[in-house]
C-alpha cells in the first residue's frame, strides 16, 4: 500500500479522443503515448485512445513501440521516432512498428534492419521546418530521396509518410507557424515529385490540432490533450477545447500535529509559522515528481492541495518525500485525510495547470514527471483494459469514498 496514488480515467481519456477528432474531422488520430502516455499509463491509456478513435499510436522511444506490441496492442499502426545509431530496429521492423528517419545513417539502419528481417520496413521522413531540433534540413530531404527510392524499388522500405514539428503551435498566430506550413508544404510536393507515394503527411501536435485546421494534413498527433490538459491554456482551459484532465493526484496526510508560533518548517526553515497551528504532512515529495519549486514561504505561495474542501498551499520547501501543509489553528482534519493535489477542477480543487504555474513550468511537466514508485490506479469503464496481469484490484488500498474499482498497473 501506498499513502498516494494517481487515479487515471480511462473513460475520459477515450471521449478525449472522440473530442479531438471532431476538431481534426478530415485527419486520422494519432494518440501520443510517449513518456508512459505522459505519465498515464503507457498501455491501458493507448487502448483507451484506441477506443475513442484514435487509429496511430506514437512513442518517441522504441523500447515504447515494442512494449505496445508485447502487450497485445495490435491492432493500430505504431510510430516511434527518436533513436541512436545501433537501436533495435530489427525489432521494430519486425514488430510492424513504422519508424520514423530524420538522418541519412538512420536509413542506413533501417534498410539493414529490413534485409535482416526480412520484410519491408514502412518509414516516415522527418523534415526540419524550422524548429531547430530532430530532422532533415530541406536540403538533405532531397540528398536523401535517391538511397530512399533505390531501398524502396529494392523492397527494403516504404515510404509512407512525410512529418514535422512546429514550433510556436502554441501560439497559433505566430509568423513561424505560416513559415513553418510553408515550407512542410514544399517538401511534400518535393518528396512526392521525386516519386515517392506518400499514405500520411502531419504535422500537427496538440496545439496545432485544436486551433490550426489548415495543418491536419492526412493525420493530427495530439500528445497533451488526449489526457485532457490544454496545450493552450492562454487561450481557454481544457473545458474550452471539450477537454476532461484524465488524472487526478492524490494522498493521505501522514502526520497532523498542533505547533506553536515562531515554528520554523521543513529544510531551512523558509517558512515559519506565524500563529499557534496545526501542521500536516503529505507523504509525497520531489522523487514522487512533485516540484521542489513549487515550495512556499514567507512571501510565496506553494504548489496547491485541497483538503477538507479547503484550498491550501505547500508551506516550505518540498523533501525527497513528503511536503508540509499549515492547516491552520482550527483544522479538523486528522491523519488519512484525503489530499488531492490536482484534478480535473470540477469540484474546486487544483488542476496541473495550477501547479505548472507555482513551479514556473508548464503542465506537460506536471503530470510526465511523476515518479515510477507512484501507483497509477486506473478507473471508468475502460479499466479493464488494463495490462495484462496488471496486479490486484485497487480498491482495498485506497479510500472507502473514491470505490476505485480499476486496477494498479505499476
């Protein structure tokens, strides 16, 4: 048993899905899983997706493609991505995991991976349009479509798909976006004059697939907000977009106890209570994920917890494993009350949003960073779908009021 626990809605995580096809409706849906689906759950949160739609599934990692394959995730075309010389391509080629080529020595590996397997590897090429980051610059996109049509009339690859990444997608308005479009736009038509016959070209991520149709293409990959979270939230929460937070963060608090004046609190005493009152502790802590800077103090308010009904702050510095919450002088609250640290906010407590605002970070963060010892409990009418041997229903060690009826799958 752990004192904390992220509850996942599956349900919420496929209607999600359901929600971002409507604003993609002429694109396919890939749902992104990296980062064990943003710290959701890698596997019960894909086929969760794949019930509300999604028809692409898309990891950065390839360990993460062949863990999906392992687990009996079949029936969906698979992307992965990002990789170094002398990763398990034969792997993936042979799990029928397309994958994605952003250098020349990348194909290179991947032709080699497809003769060792013996069958032909389904590539997308990926192209720099101006974020800086993985990908072929315009000019090796077209150094690289002559080895490409020899590995394809060899039978070794296809070339199925064409993708890049923006930029600012958060910023819908923002010059790049057009310039990116643009030149995403000249490399299709330069890749498909060269002969190549592409099946997809996307390009659009969260952002891009809620607010910026003229880039859907063939395909949308929406990462953030298929768990709920907006990847705009400058411009409307998730409630705006059709949105629910898939997961809430919650605890039970350890230790309450009554504490005089002048008490100094947690390391360095950065916060020092200035009335007589009641401290309780939160067993979680920044090897959990929860952000040490989102610690409070005298002049600042901390990361924040709802408790009782109440909205209360982090007093002092974040530990490795637990946090202090000043209660207050008349608290009631005593040892195992529930502390929800985010949610979907429908009940007036926090959501990620507001912690990615306390730590000085965004919520992309706030729920990837979550530590592997945390329990993801996983609820609603898909948790069923959960891994395969996933452990014991979860309800005996959580809370007589939440009836988590799914299951701990890590």
């Amino acid at each position: 048993m752990y004192p904390a626990r992220a509850v996942v809605d599956l349900t919420a995580i496929r209607d999600n899905v359901r929600s971002l096809a409507s604003h993609a409706p002429t694109a396919q849906v890939m749902a992104v899983v990296k980062a064990d689906a943003y710290g959701h759950g890698l596997v019960p949160s894909a086929r969760a997706a794949l019930t509300g739609g999604a028809t692409w599934l898309g990891t950065a990692q390839v360990s993460e493609a062949l863990e999906l394959r392992r687990a009996g995730v079949l029936d969906a075309r698979v992307l992965t991505w990002l990789y170094a010389p002398g990763a398990p391509l034969r792997e993936a080629v042979d799990a029928d995991v397309d994958v994605s080529v952003a250098a020349g020595w990348a194909l290179e590996e991947v032709v080699a991976a497809a003769r060792a397997a013996g069958r032909t590897a389904r590539v997308h090429l990926k192209v720099d349009t101006g974020l800086g980051r993985n990908g072929l610059t315009p000019d090796q996109l077209v150094e690289l479509l002559a080895p490409a049509l020899r590995a394809e009339a060899e039978g070794a690859v296809q070339v199925v798909g064409l993708w890049s990444h923006l930029a600012f997608a958060d910023e819908p308005e923002h010059a790049t976006v057009r310039a990116q479009a643009q030149v995403f736009a000249d490399a299709v038509r330069t890749v498909e004059r060269a002969g190549l016959r592409l099946e997809v070209r996307h390009l659009a991520n969260s952002a891009a697939t809620l607010t910026t149709p003229a880039v859907h293409y063939d395909l949308v990959r929406p990462g953030l907000a298929v768990y709920g979270l907006s990847p705009v939230p400058q411009l409307g929460g998730p409630q705006a977009y059709g949105l629910t937070p898939a997961m809430t963060l919650e605890a039970e608090l350890a230790t309450v106890k009554a504490v005089p004046a002048g008490t100094g609190v947690s390391y360095a005493h950065q916060y020092v209570v200035e009335r007589d009152t009641v401290l309780g502790v939160v067993p979680l802590g920044y090897s959990d994920g929860i952000p040490r800077h989102a610690s409070g103090g005298a002049t600042r308010t901390g990361g924040p917890v709802q408790i009782g009904g109440r909205r209360l702050g982090v007093a002092g510095r974040v530990c490795m494993d637990q946090f202090v919450v000043d209660l207050g002088p008349r608290a009631v609250e005593r040892a195992g009350e529930r502390v929800v640290l985010f949610g979907t906010g429908a009940h007036g407590e926090p959501t990620a949003e507001d912690w990615a605002a306390a730590a000085g970070t965004i919520s992309y963060e706030i729920v990837t960073r979550l530590g592997s010892r945390l329990p993801r409990v996983h609820v609603g009418d898909l948790a069923d779908a959960g891994e395969a041997g996933a452990g014991a229903d979860a309800g005996a060690g959580a809370p007589a009021a939440h009836d988590l009826a799914g299951q701990v799958t890590r």
